[in-house]
C-alpha cells in the first residue's frame, strides 16, 4: 500500500519570542512545495504559547479550524461575542465560514500552553461562522474516540465536511485498527506521544504516515510502547 512518510524533524520550524510552532505543511514564514496539505487537511501545526501570551486577534474565512489542546488551557474569544475557555481533553471546533475573527490566549500566567490546530477546507462556503467544544476527557486505554465528523455521531463535534479526527490510546504491544469512515477519503495518522509500528514503519512523538486512499483495508497500528495517536480522515479533493 502506498504511503508517504513525514518525519517530525522534517517539520517548518518558527521561534515568535511569544510564539514556538512546529508547521507539518506550509504556513507563514514556512513554505514548501512539497508540503501544500494532505487532501483537504491544509494546516496542521503544533504550537506552544509562552505563559501569559496569545494568538492576537485574526479572521479567516470558508475553514474549519479544529484546536485541540495538549497542556493548560486557552481562552477563546471571538467576534460571534463567544468566550471560553478549552482545556486539556477538549476539543474546539470553528466554522469560519463567511468571517470570523477570533484570539487565543494561553490561560496560565506561568505556564506554556500547548496544542495541535488544524485547518480543513469547508463544504459549504460562506456560511453563517459556528463554533462549539466539547469535552473528551481522558482517552481511556486500548480505546479510540471520535472527536469530529460530518454528522455528530458517537457524541463527536460536527465540521461542515466530510472528515472524521479520532484519537486512540494503544497499550504496549497492543494493537488497534482503522478503517475509512468513506471509502476514498485520504488518511492522515500523527503519533502524539509513544511508538507505533504501522506495516513496515516505525513512528516516533510527532511523525506521521499518510496514506491518499486505503480503500476497504482495515490499518493495524501496533504500539512498541504506551502511545496516543490522532487519525484525521479527510476528503482527497
């Protein structure tokens, strides 16, 4: 089966002073042909923001903007006058669609907040903007949550677009597997901590393994060791 590697040392790099990200694919100062997206999944950073800063105020239109924290919490506020606060083991979903303008503060003083924000491109453009979170919790091991989809099934956040983030925590030496939500989308797994082994690779904290079509085969990820895993299924095109 065909796949395309992406080691995490590979990844864009930007240093902001208030601002540390870490780019899979080219954003900002970051630019690399080879690295326009995967499918429809066009941005996937991995940032950390210094105690006390933020994301200043910026908009952006017709995206689906997924944030997903990893330490501390963020303060949301926005110009829908929405403003709360994520946490780890939440999810925050955004529809920009037609104009949304949002910032995200680091809600520690003495702390850095990390997380992962990921653009898809939108369905249906120029929608009224939407934004809603939920908490997942803890992962419990040897399980796999559904975090987003296109429809709210499994008590996932719903996105304007037909693709499917899922997180899974996998025990040592145990397996998990996964299969297309719909046949024909592209499959993008990011180990977030641990080792995996998925058919002959061996992943690391931070590499991921795409694959543009996996057709009717059901993956199995094997952990080498304890490992948390994000799979983002997205449309091809």
């Amino acid at each position: 089966m065909d796949y395309i590697l992406f080691p995490a040392s590979e990844r864009g790099i930007s240093d902001y002073g208030r601002l540390q990200a870490n780019y899979s694919f080219s954003f900002a100062s970051y630019y690399d042909l080879d690295k326009m997206g995967f499918g429809l999944l066009r941005v996937l950073n991995d940032d950390t923001i210094a105690a006390g800063k933020w994301f200043p105020p910026h908009g952006h239109e017709n995206m689906e903007i997924i944030t997903i924290p990893q330490s501390w919490a963020l303060e949301h506020k926005d110009n829908t006058w929405w403003h709360g606060i994520v946490r780890v083991g939440d999810v925050q979903v955004m529809s920009a669609g037609s104009w949304v303008e949002h910032s995200e503060y680091n809600a520690s003083d003495k702390e850095s907040a990390v997380l992962f924000q990921l653009w898809i491109d939108t369905k249906i453009p120029n929608i009224e903007p939407r934004y809603d979170q939920k908490s997942f919790g803890n992962v419990v091991e040897g399980s796999t949550a559904l975090l987003v989809s296109n429809d709210g099934r499994q008590g996932s956040l719903v996105i304007h677009q037909d693709a499917f983030i899922s997180r899974a925590t996998i025990g040592s030496g145990k397996t998990a597997d996964y299969s297309s939500y719909i046949k024909g989308n592209a499959v993008y797994i990011l180990l977030i901590s641990g080792s995996i082994r998925i058919l002959d690779c061996i992943l690391w904290p931070k590499d991921a393994i795409g694959f543009m079509d996996i057709g009717d085969t059901v993956l199995s990820i094997e952990a080498e060791k304890g490992s948390d895993v994000l799979f983002i299924e997205v449309p091809k095109e």
